[in-house]
C-alpha cells in the first residue's frame, strides 16, 4: 500500500492573531495535555493521534498523480485532525479544502545535519514585503528553486507556529533536521553543477582555453586528473535529489521519512566515490603545481573567484564537497537517529545505514593516506637538488614509490672548530632509499640539497636506539640581549644509522627533537625494511640455486687433528664451469687451492690435477676443449678425458696426451678470456716478459682445419688453436682482457685500451673514455670525469645498444659512444661497493664485492637487487652473456671436516605472466568426472 496524498498546507484565517512573543513557544493545546508519550505535546506515532502509525483499516487509493521512483509502506490515518486552534484549519492541499475519509503517511527516516531547531515566531514581515506567503505551497517550490531568501531557508519559516507547537519539541526538532537533508542535497548538487557547467569545467574545455593548458591532449589529462569523475558523482546525487523533493512535495509540512531513497543511493555511489576520495590528493596536487608555474592559469582562477555564485570560494573548496559529503551525511543522519522515537520504522533503518556510511569511509581511509603519501613524494622529488656529475637513479617513475617518513632532524657538526655545531637536516624514508637533505630557501621555494648519497634500504644497517638525550643550546627569540647571548638547552634524542659497505665512514647520527619522534623514526625504518626484504625476495632477477655445500671444504675451528687416512680438505673454490661430455651428462670442473676436481653434480668430486689456486678456467664446448690458466702457464685440455679420468674410465696420464700448451714459454700469462668476434670464437691473452706486456689471440679451430691451414699455423705446434691477427704491445701492467664485436679491449692502468689485432699495425690504438677529443673536454664535468676514471681500476666495457657502451670500474661506471668518447653529459654512476669482478647478463650487469653482488641495470645504472653473503667470490673470469653463472661463498657446514665452501648458481628469472585460456566451448577430458557418478 503506497502513499499518494498530497502534502498538506495550513491556512490561517484573515484576522487571525499572531502568537504572543512572551507566550512558551511550545505551549501545549488541550487535546494534547495528558498525553504521556509526548510529555503533554501531540505524539505523531501513538495511535490515539490523526497521525497514527497503528491505523485499525488500510485503503488502497490510486494515485491521481506519477509515483516517484522511490516507494514505501504507507499506513493510514484517522479521517480529521481536530485541532483546538481558533480560527485555524489543515488542509492537504490548496486544492482539497474538505478532509477525505482515510489520509496516508509515509515511513520516516534518517535526516541530515546536527542543527538544533531554534523556534522563531511567524514574521509578520513576510507578508508585507513578498507577494506570497511562506506557509504556501509556493514557498516549498520556492524553496526547492533555491529563491528562498537564506534566512528563510528553515522548516519552521515554512510551517505555521500552531502546526509547530501541536507537535511537540521533539517532533519539530526532528523536522528540521530532516529539512535540513533536503536543503544540503540541494546546495550539494548547485555546487557540482558550478563545478562543472557553469564556472571550471565547461571554460577549460573551449578552444580559448588551450592558451591556459597548452595543446588539447595536456588539456584533456588536467581536466581528467583534477575534476576526476564528479560527472557521475553529480549524476548520482542529481537523481536523488529528484527523489527527496517528490517526498518532500508529497509530505510537507510533515515528512514521515527519507530513509529508502537515501539507502538506495547509497549503494549506487559507493564505488564513485571511493575512485573520487581516494584520487583527491592527486587532483589537488595538480592544481596547486599548475596555480604555481601557469601564470595564465592563475589569471583564469582570478576571474573565477568574481563570479558572484562562487562566494569567494576557491576550486580547492569546490573539489573537497565530495570528500566531506558523506562523513556531513552521516553525522546528520546520527542526529536524526537520536531524535527518532523507538517505534518509528527509522529507528531499524537509520542504523542500516549508519553502519555502511561508516564501514564505507573506513574503508577510503587507505587509499587517502596513499594518495596524500604519493603527493608528499612528488612535493619532496621537485625540491630535491643532486650533485652535479652523478647519476643517481631513484626510479622516480614507478608506480610503487611513496614516502615513508619525513621530518627535521639535526646533526653535530665533525669540526670542533665551527661556530654552529649542529646542522639542521630535512631526512626522508622512501620505500627503496633513506634521503639527508639540507633545506634552503631559493626565491620563495624551499629546495632541498642531497649533501650525502641517497643509502638504498638493502644497504641501510640500524644502529643503537637507545642512547641517551644530549642537551643543545638554543638561541632565545625572546628577552634581552643577555638573555639571548645566554640561549636556552633543550633535550634532543640520538638515533644512529649506516651503511653495511662504509660502515665508518658512512656513519651517521641523528638527533630527533622528542622521543616520541625518535620512536617514530625506528619503527618506520623498521617497517620500510621488512617491506623491503619481502619485495626483493618476491620479485628476485637472479635467485642463488645451491650447487654444492660440503664437498669442498677449508679448514676450520672445529676440525679435527688430521687423520691419515682422511682425505684432507680441498681448500677455498675459485673457479667452477660445467660442461656437457659425451652421452649426454653433466659435469663440473672446480677449480681448489690444492687442485682441479672433476665430478657430477651431488655425486663425489675427484681430484685429477694438481693445479693449485688456478687463475681460470674456460671451457670451449663446441671445439671439446678446456683451457687452464695455472701458474703462468696457459694449457689446453680435452673434455672428453676430463670426463672418463673423473669416472675412472681413463688414467690420470691419459690427460697429457691431450694437453696443449698456448702460452707461457716466453713469459708469464697474466691473464685470458674468450669470446666471440664475429663468427669466429678467439681466445685472448696477455703474456709479460722481462721488457713489455703483450697481447695476443688465437682462433679455436678443428685439427682438419689446421691441417689445412697456412705454414705460419704450423709453426705453433697447436692441433686446436692458430694465431689470431698481429701481437699487441702494451706499455702497463694489464688487469684483463676481453673480445669485442671486431676489436680487443684491454683494461690497463692508462684506462681502457681499444685495439683490432687483425690490423695491429695500421690502426689506431685508441683510450677509452677518449677525453681528449671529447668535444665538451673543456668543461668542469668531463674534468672531474677524468679524475675520477684516473683514479679507479677498469675492469671492462659492457655494450648495451648499437650506439653506446658502458665502462666499468671497480667503484663506478660511465657511458661512452661507439667512439670512445663520454656521453650523457660525463656523468657517472658510484656503485655501493669496490667491485673486484662483473659480470653481463644483458639486460644486467653484476657486481661482485666480498660480501655482496650488485645487480644493476645496465641502461640505467639502477639498481635492481642485492645478494648478502660472506666471503662472496665469481667463480668465472669471463664476462659471458650466457651459460651456468657460478659463485662461491661461506658455506653453512662447520663441523670435524671443516668449514664448507658453498658453490651456488645465479639462474635468471623470468616475469610471471597470466595466461589467457584458449576461447571456445570447454570440453573435459574423457573420464574426468567417473569417480563422481552415482
């Protein structure tokens, strides 16, 4: 049964006397006296009132008018309402003067604000100075139009003081606060139409409008970012409120109940709101960057701010009303409550509703934080100034980056010299990086220098928490000049932080105002390190696989004396390949301090040769070869001998009739590597004699081809390899050579040495970074390139594109062009430790230290991962691009045997993607469900 009476009106008779001012306000009539459930005033709810909620009969009465969208339960009342009022009748509309048999309400529901009603008496003014009577229906569509003056803008200026005062305070207080939905809703959807069609959104979007912005596509993102999806927003809200005013049409001056329509859009706008609340930081973030640098921009605002309906409210004002609608609408709604009676239908409702508001605006709460967070992080990277020279890649861009913690910290200055010992220091926790700033002020703007290296958070150590405070002596504002020459101490509270690489020379501490901050900053270093740890183990590029720990071992506190007859430890592991011998199986050749051991991987490793601490191993799989660098010597072995010695299939001596000797009769080897140059596979080497370095290659080849070969090839005496080009003569010391695409770099103490040994005689040997024919070798970066690369050990080029190379030193790296000279303006990149080896596996380049292995990406120098381990060692001395990636550390073994050296191998990994299931019908497999028929 639905309610489809019109909503009532009161009229007062010509000559009616106006209420005394010092008459009680809510006097009561005669017929409400004695009623207990009002405490003397008329109760709307008890079944002895014209507005019974408890009716003895329903009628089903058609509409003679269109239904609103919303509908409720609707009961009826008793057919008059005898009011003891002289001269004073209630009508249900103007047009219906007589009262009809049966009248209908509606349930009530929840109302919007926390206005207490405040009794004002019936101005007399109203009359005189409007054609119209306030009391008239044509004061409620006024009302609804927004005509109504503001302070006419109230349920009881609309409602007669005899009406009033026969429902009881309680009754009219509820009204006006449901009145005060309507009037919220309404000022509400004004303003998100002046958002959007009126003032903001519709001139920004006009052709005039991209002189603001700049060119449509910069236009359109700005619109999108900043007014985000108010358009549904709006949508929603404007329907609703066609829904509020039909009930109100329908009910007014007594409107049972709002709590359907509101429920139902609640549900509706849930999700548009939760995308808006949650986006708003980054909309007012874009604002204020643009209102800052777009002069134009600033000049449109200005104009906005004259338009008389904007009430000198800015657009920052205009886009929060969706952020603190909801929260308004749940305390109007929680006073409503209040001042609903325990039988009225609303009583079950608004608590409903109550409950999803206030789970809904928990639930944005993440997501405001992490957007105010995201605007934090791009406030602080716009501030941030770097030293000029070096590259330090923060990974701005990634969607993951946020601001952890921030805030002012001091520092004592080292020099016992300085007039100020203390710095002040602006610090900020990243989720990937720990920033030390020092805040300047440069024309306004608050910039921030980065006076010490930005420390990643796999390198960050947490020192002592718990020192305790030191008093600093401050400057008082206040006072005389004694007073001020005097200062003032106030307690500050030490921290210490550092880096595990430079553990005394990257050791700071920091003095925070309070302990509470000082707890602040520990718990928020603590948390962003467990984030930290979980992310890199999930999303590792290289993940250490163990190959062997406890077959190989070195002496260690808990071993035992020696007994005769117990095979005595290997010794620290150096070298370590794998290849493939006849049949199919794997093998490993593992390079010892006390010898070369050959064996299956898990199975027993024997000892075939007596090499000991091995310089390098390399293994040529396609010519059948092994290649051992050994005490000066560079001999060449036979795999398939290696493998049938290692199973006893073979003597030990079969091995020397497979030996060749490359290099080392006419001096010392200091060192080898193979690669490909072309289609050819060179092996290089540098061998010193008593007066020069040289470097020389050799070409892997078939004996058929030798055979085959010129007289010069002959002449060596060598079955697997002939001479490769010309010998190069080297001035310095040589650290280590490599093959590239057509030439041979050779990493001197001089820097980098360019040159082709096919052609050693005519071309020219080029040092790389080449400074002195840089064409910007004048200026204060390419010197300070110079110096640094003088300083630091080359350890190899890497080649990344067709038209650059990275070169690698063992504490940074720079980019040169194809023709050696410096490129992205001489800037550089420091690694986080002294590297003593690399490693390219495009796209990545590994660094390894002692303790850790560095992973960076080789275009831009960020770093991906950090592997920790003790006594950490590359067990190749090729910088190969494929193949087994073999690295020793300190095993986990210590017992009789000794102390065991774990070999584990570095596999890449690869992204895991979703896969799309194949389109069509699904046909199971035959038998599938057997188990399951009954």
């Amino acid at each position: 049964m639905h309610n489809h009476r019109p909503h009532p009106h009161v009229v007062i008779p010509y000559g009616a006397r106006r209420p005394s001012p010092n008459a009680e306000v809510y006097s009561s009539f005669a017929l409400e006296l004695g009623s207990a459930a009002s405490n003397g005033h008329l109760d709307p709810w008890n079944a002895a009132t014209p507005t019974a909620r408890q009716p003895t009969t329903r009628h089903a009465i058609r509409p003679s008018h269109t239904r609103s969208r919303t509908h409720s339960v609707l009961e009826p009342v008793p057919p008059t309402l005898n009011l003891q009022v002289p001269e004073t009748q209630i009508f249900r509309s103007s047009s219906q003067r007589q009262p009809t048999a049966h009248e209908y309400y509606h349930r009530s529901s929840k109302s919007d604000s926390e206005h207490p009603f405040v009794d004002a008496e019936y101005s007399s003014s109203v009359g005189s100075s409007n054609c119209y009577s306030l009391q008239s229906e044509e004061g409620l569509i006024r009302f609804q139009q927004g005509d109504l003056a503001e302070k006419d803008e109230e349920w009881h200026h609309l409602v007669p003081s005899e009406a009033r005062e026969s429902l009881g305070k309680r009754e009219v207080e509820r009204q006006s606060v449901l009145f005060e939905v309507f009037m919220s809703e309404r000022n509400y959807v004004a303003d998100l139409k002046l958002i959007k069609e009126v003032v903001f959104v519709e001139p920004l979007t006009t052709s005039v409008s991209q002189s603001i912005l700049g060119d449509a596509n910069r236009q359109q993102n700005f619109i999108s970012t900043v007014f985000w999806n108010l358009d549904q927003i709006c949508r929603r809200h404007e329907h609703m409120l066609e829904d509020l005013f039909e009930r109100q049409r329908e009910q007014h001056p007594l409107v049972q109940s709002v709590a359907d329509i509101i429920l139902e859009a609640t549900f509706q706008f849930q999700e548009d709101y939760e995308s808006y609340i949650k986006h708003y930081p980054l909309a007012e973030q874009r604002h204020r960057t643009e209102l800052k640098y777009n002069k134009r921009y600033q000049e449109f605002m200005q104009e906005c701010s004259q338009d008389p309906r904007v009430r000198k409210r800015d657009l920052i004002t205009f886009l929060s009303r969706p952020v603190t609608r909801l929260p308004r609408l749940n305390l109007i709604l929680e006073h409503l409550h209040k001042l609903t009676d325990a039988n009225h239908p609303d009583s079950e409702d608004l608590p409903v509703i109550l409950s999803i508001l206030n789970d809904f605006l928990k639930s944005t709460q993440p997501g405001i934080e992490a957007a105010e967070n995201k605007v934090k992080f791009w406030d602080l990277s716009e501030s941030l100034v770097f030293n000029k020279g070096e590259i330090i890649e923060l990974d701005w861009y990634s969607d993951t980056r946020s601001l952890i913690y921030a805030g002012a910290l001091v520092r004592r200055s080292k020099s016992e010299m300085d007039w100020n010992p203390w710095f002040e220091l602006y610090v900020a926790l990243l989720d990937n990086f720990l920033l030390i700033t020092k805040e300047e002020k440069r024309g306004g703007v608050t910039k921030r220098l980065v006076v010490c290296r930005p420390i990643p958070l796999e390198y960050l150590r947490l020192g002592s928490f718990e020192d305790l405070s030191e008093s600093r002596k401050e400057r008082v504002e206040e006072g005389g000049i004694l007073d001020s020459l005097r200062g003032a101490y106030r307690s500050i509270y030490p921290f210490t932080i550092y880096h595990a690489v430079e553990k005394s020379t990257r050791r700071y501490t920091l003095y925070a105002p309070s302990e509470a901050i000082r707890k602040n900053w520990y718990d928020a270093l603590v948390h962003a390190k467990g984030v930290d740890d979980v992310r890199r183990e999930a999303n590792q590029w290289f993940v250490p696989q163990v190959v062997e720990d406890g077959a190989f071992r070195v002496p260690g506190t808990r071993m035992a004396r020696q007994a005769a007859s117990k095979r005595p430890p290997s010794g620290r592991v150096f070298q370590a390949v794998s290849f493939v011998a006849s049949g199919g199986k794997t093998f490993m050749a593992v390079g010892c301090s006390t010898g070369i051991f050959v064996g299956r991987r898990g199975e027993n490793y024997r000892k075939i040769l007596a090499f000991e601490n091995a310089k390098s191993i390399i293994v040529l799989q396609d010519f059948n070869k092994i290649i051992i660098h050994h005490d000066n010597y560079l001999l060449s072995y036979s795999l398939e001998v290696f493998a049938r010695v290692a199973q006893y299939q073979a003597p030990a001596s079969s091995l020397d009739a497979s030996l060749e000797t490359i290099a080392g009769q006419a001096g010392s080897v200091l060192c080898c590597q193979a690669g490909q140059m072309g289609d050819r596979t060179i092996l290089v080497y540098a061998v010193k004699n008593f007066l020069q370095v040289t470097v020389q290659a050799v070409e892997a080849c078939y004996p058929s081809e030798i055979r085959s070969a010129s007289p010069r090839a002959m002449q060596t005496g060598l079955l697997s390899f002939r001479p490769y080009g010309e010998a190069l003569y080297v001035p310095k010391d040589v650290f280590a050579v490599m093959p590239l695409a057509k030439t041979l770099a050779i990493c001197t103490e001089r820097g980098v040495v360019i040159a082709n040994p096919s052609s050693a005689s005519t071309s020219v040997v080029t040092i790389v970074p080449d400074f002195g024919t840089s064409s910007a070798s004048n200026n204060s970066a390419t010197a300070d390139l110079k110096v640094r690369c003088e300083a630091a050990k080359p350890l190899g080029l890497v080649r990344h594109d067709a038209t650059e190379l990275m070169v690698i030193y063992d504490t940074m790296g720079c980019y040169i062009t194809k023709y050696g000279q410096p490129t992205r303006d001489s800037a550089f990149i420091r690694w986080e430790i002294k590297a003593t080896s690399f490693v390219h596996r495009p796209p990545h380049v590994l660094l390894f230290s002692s303790e850790f292995v560095e992973i960076r990406d080789a275009q831009t120098g960020l770093l991906k991962q950090v592997i920790e381990a003790v006594d950490i060692r590359l067990l190749i001395q090729a910088p190969l691009s494929h193949g087994p990636l073999f690295v020793a550390m300190r095993g986990q073994k210590d017992d009789e045997d000794g102390l065991s050296d774990r070999i584990v191998e570095l596999v890449e990994t690869a992204e895991i993607t979703p896969k799309t299931p194949i389109a069509g019908p699904f046909k199971s497999a035959e038998g599938m469900w057997d188990e399951w028929d009954m």
